[in-house]
C-alpha cells in the first residue's frame, strides 16, 4: 500500500480478526470490540487522529491499554497491549504507531494457541458501542 492511499483512506488490519464486533468470547456474549491477532511487538496504529486520554494498566481484563479521543467524541481504546508509545496528552495521527501488541490482562486464544491480540473498543459520545471494522480497510 503507498504512503499517500495510507493516509488518505482506511488502515490495514494489524493481522488476523480472531473476534468480530458483536461476536462471543469467554466472557462476553456479545464481544463490544474486534480482536486482532498477531504475533507479540506487532505495532498498533492508531485508528483515527485524536488526542490520548491515558495509557497504563487496568483491572477490568483488558489490561495495558491506550486510549484516546478523536475529534468527533468517540472513545478508542486498545487493550491487551504490550506496552504503549504514546502519553496521556499527545496528538496522534491516524496510522502512527501507538503501542506493541501483547497478551496483557485476561487476554487468550479461541482456538487455545498464543494468546497474542490486539482488543480495540470505539464507544461514541453517548457510549454506544461502534464497529472498530469501519476503520480498517
């Protein structure tokens, strides 16, 4: 893909979508977000411009993640990461690497192998739950 289609147009998935939005996982029987697996250190771009909101570990499941907002307030936030490139307050652009996937938190594999994945949940202003998909080409 050449730079400038890059960034004209959407993204290319960062490797193989193991979990649609709306699909199950292990605790969810409706999954909110897309996982995206590869192997570990894969760089993350991020989905849209924005400014990120935090960065760091949660005790929700998804463990390190990024998030940040872009400028039609929708939330993005990347869980299971390996570590983050980013800090609380910067500006990203759309497709600049943000962090390394990992299998951070309760991160694993529907078909029992590494469980290695990327978890990205976009929410709009109203906290609706919006297909990651849309995003990627």
């Amino acid at each position: 893909m050449d730079s400038q289609r890059y960034k004209k147009l959407k993204l290319k998935t960062p490797g193989v979508i193991t979990t649609q939005f709306g699909g199950q996982t292990r605790g969810e029987p409706v999954h909110p977000g897309l996982d995206i697996a590869n192997k570990p250190g894969t760089s993350i771009p991020a989905f849209e411009d924005g400014q990120v909101t935090s960065t760091g570990h949660t005790t929700n499941g998804m463990g390190n993640i990024v998030t940040l907002k872009d400028k039609y307030g929708n939330t993005h936030q990347y869980g299971h990461l390996q570590n983050a490139n980013v800090k609380p307050g910067q500006i990203v652009k759309k497709g600049q690497p943000i962090a390394k996937m990992g299998a951070t938190g309760n991160s694993y594999s529907p078909s029992g192998g590494d469980p290695t994945h990327l978890d990205v949940r976009i929410a709009d202003a109203n906290g609706r739950w919006k297909n990651p998909k849309k995003y990627l080409s």
